[in-house]
C-alpha cells in the first residue's frame, strides 16, 4: 500500500497537469512527454514513466522507495499553438532549476488566463476565409471563384464557431459545416451573375476544415513508433476528412455539380508568383486557425510561401506530385527548425501551416466524388495519389527534424542524473 504523502501528491498533480496542458493544446506524443519529465526532474523525482494517448495521458513518479500514479482524461484536445508556445517556454526555462508545485502551478495557472482561442470571431472568420480563398488560386479556380469562396468559407466559420460553443458533437459540426459552406458557395454562384466562377470549386470553400494539425502530429509520432498516441491521432484526423468529403458529394450529387477535375501547373512566372503570394496568405492564415501568435504566423506564412513556390516549380517541370511534395516538405522540415531555434518557438507551429496547404484537397474530393459514382477504378487511383502525396509530405517533415533535431532522432527526453540549479532539491520525508 502506498504511503500517504500531501507533498509528492502534489508534485504528482502538477506534473500531470503540465502534460494535460500540452496534450489539450495539440503537442505531439514526444513534446507531452519530454515536458512531464523535465517537470518531474524538477519538483524532484527521480524518474517518470509517462504514457500518453489521443485524449489520455497516465504518468508514474518514482522517488526512492515511493511513487505515484496519476491518470487523466482529456476533452477532445484541440490547436492552441500560442499554448503550446507559452509552455514550452516554461519548460525550457522555468524547469532548468529545482522547483516547488507552487511556483510551477503559478506559472500555469497565468498560462491558463490568457484568452482561448487566442483570436476572436472577426479574425478567425476572415483567416478561414482567405485561406480558402488562397487554396482556389493555388488550384487554378480563378480570381472570381476565390472571391465567392472566401465568402463561402466565412459563413462556414461562424456556423462552426456557433455550434463549437454550443458544444454541439464535433461530426455533426463537422457535416453541418460543410454542407454550408459547400451550399453556400454553389448558391451565390448560381445567384450572382459573376463570369469566370468554375462550381466545382466549391470544394475549397470547406477545406478550412481539414485537421491538418493532428494529421501532420501523427505521423511524426508514428515515426517513433509512438502508436498510443500516432494511431489514434490518425484515425481522428481520418475520420474527420472523410466527413468532410461525403458531405460535400452529397452536395455535388445534389446539385449536379461536376467533379473537380486537377489541373496541370503551368510553367508560368506569373502563375508562380501568385502561387506564392496565396500560399503566403492561405499559411499565415491558417497558422491564426491554429491559434498561432502575429510572430508565429508570419514566419510559417513565409516558410510557407517559399517551399510551396519550390514544389510548384517542381511540379511544372514534370515531377511527380509526391516527389515534389517530398522535397518541399523536407525544405519545411530543415528551415523550420532552424527557424524555430533562433525564433526560439515550436517547430510544429510554423511547419505543420506550411505543410497543410500542399494537401491535395480537389485530388480528395475526386477520389470520393467517384466512389460515390462507383467509379472505383478511377477512385482508387486518385486515393493512392493522396496517400502518397499526405505520406511523403509527412515523411520529407520527419527526415527535416532528424536532420535538425538531434535529441528527437535518438529519442533522447530529459536525463534525470543531471544537477539542476537554483532551489534545494525537496526532500520529503
């Protein structure tokens, strides 16, 4: 039986709920468990086991010849890369020195004060919108379906937004979402006598909601063999993008709309140039769906920009989608950690916006739109250009932090051997 003690109870707690934190704010398996450790280290422990889930994080402290256990229970986590930001500070600051619960629980408890979502309604609303809007100039959908799309993806924002703080069931929010912002976009361009707006460019108008955070996370956990918390990320991430595309050819069969046919990147100046610019505004704008700080934005806006400006030019010089998409994202990968070290921020909160706007969302569609038709050859083929597009994007991300971050590729978390500095160790009796 375990011996009563208030104080390592204590530390327990604020160990624990560091990694809770984290896990809720969108860190990946690796960052949620390197900070428990660094936290125990610091109160004092002499080692953590720390396993870590979708939505569940269970720890286990050892101090000598005692030790606690504590276990916690997640809301479904979120994106908060500002949270993210701030406690990895702590974590690398705060924690470099013995320190007391109290002090810990403070530095949390002001971390926790700070507004969440970081940006309002009107931000948020306008980021979904031109974010969209810079996906149908990237897929050749032209200047007056980018406009429609952007007031399309608006309208869909402040439904989820309505229904997220109704604490409406995320899948149905999901659909309902979709299904607005889908109909939406396919209304005013029947109601508005506007030229050059192609329909099926509806489908950008919903891709503001594909979860590209938790995908993206996933895979970087499933590079470590972390299944606990990369499988069930992924099948998450999954779900939901399936959602979203049934419910937009649902919409499509409904309306008569054709499929969305990819179009082949013209070897042009002038169509790089704008590529670069809408992917400038469509990262940075996701980046602020993410909750990301101006900082934080503007330098995954510009990392951004440039890797996606290289994968269209690859792309216009006939290489295969996924090979460009390797190499961007390995561009990514490399320039973001050396961004994130001397901006001092997460790398994930500047490459995964990078990253999102390379997802093949009109390939997705098609893919779906002809199941859906029961056109399964093409179907599958049209799938298997996703996963390799998604898998080598997530692969070039994980050869760019093995390349630059040297404690993640050899699984290196916090050696607790090591002497901190600045209060007394506690010693509990």
């Amino acid at each position: 039986m375990t011996e009563p003690n208030p104080r390592i109870d204590a530390e327990a707690s604020t160990c624990l709920r560091f990694g809770v934190l984290l896990l809720a704010a969108g860190a990946s398996g690796y960052r949620v468990i390197r900070a428990v450790k660094r936290c125990a280290r610091s109160v004092g422990f002499d080692s953590a086991d720390v396993i870590v889930g979708f939505n569940t994080i269970s720890c286990t402290f050892h101090r000598g010849g005692q030790f606690r256990t504590a276990v916690a229970d997640v809301p479904l986590p979120g994106v908060n890369a500002s949270r993210i930001e701030a406690l990895e500070t702590v974590a690398h600051s705060l924690l470099q020195s013995y320190r007391t619960p109290e002090v810990i629980d403070a530095a949390l408890d002001e971390i926790e004060r700070a507004p969440s979502p970081r940006w309002g309604l009107r931000v948020s609303t306008f980021a979904a919108g031109l974010a969209c809007a810079g996906f149908a100039v990237l897929n050749q959908f032209g200047y007056a379906t980018a406009v429609l799309v952007c007031v399309a993806a608006m309208l869909g924002q402040l439904v989820r937004t309505a229904l997220h703080r109704a604490h409406f069931n995320l899948i149905g929010a999901t659909m309902a979402t979709a299904f607005i912002a889908a109909s939406a976009f396919l209304l005013l361009a029947r109601a508005l006598p506007v030229a050059g707006v192609v329909t099926p460019g509806f489908v950008a108008a919903v891709l503001f909601l594909i979860p590209g955070f938790p995908l993206f996370t996933s895979f970087v956990d499933l590079t470590r063999f972390d299944f606990t918390a990369g499988i069930p990320r992924l099948f998450f991430a999954l779900e939901i993008i399936v959602v979203i595309m049934l419910t937009v050819s649902t919409v499509a069969m409904l309306s008569g709309t054709p499929e969305a046919t990819p179009a082949a990147v013209p070897r042009s100046t002038e169509f790089l140039v704008t590529g670069a610019l809408a992917s400038f505004a469509s990262v940075g704008c996701f980046a602020l769906l993410f909750n990301s700080s101006p900082r934080m934005a503007f330098t995954a806006a510009s990392l951004g920009m440039v890797s996606n400006a290289a994968r269209l030019a690859l792309l216009a010089a006939g290489v295969r989608s996924f090979l460009a998409a390797f190499c961007a994202a390995l561009l990514i990968g490399v320039a973001g950690g050396i961004l994130g070290r001397v901006a001092k921020i997460p790398r994930t909160t500047v490459t995964i916006p990078a990253a999102v706007v390379m997802i093949p969302g009109t390939v997705i569609y098609a893919a779906v739109h002809n199941f859906a038709v029961g056109d399964i050859i093409n179907a599958l083929s049209r799938f298997t250009e996703v996963s390799f597009v998604v898998l080598f994007i997530a692969g070039g991300l994980s050869v760019g932090r093995m390349l630059t971050d040297p404690t993640w590729a050899f699984s290196r978390y916090i050696d607790f051997g090591h002497q901190l500095v600045g209060e007394e160790r506690p010693i509990n009796n």
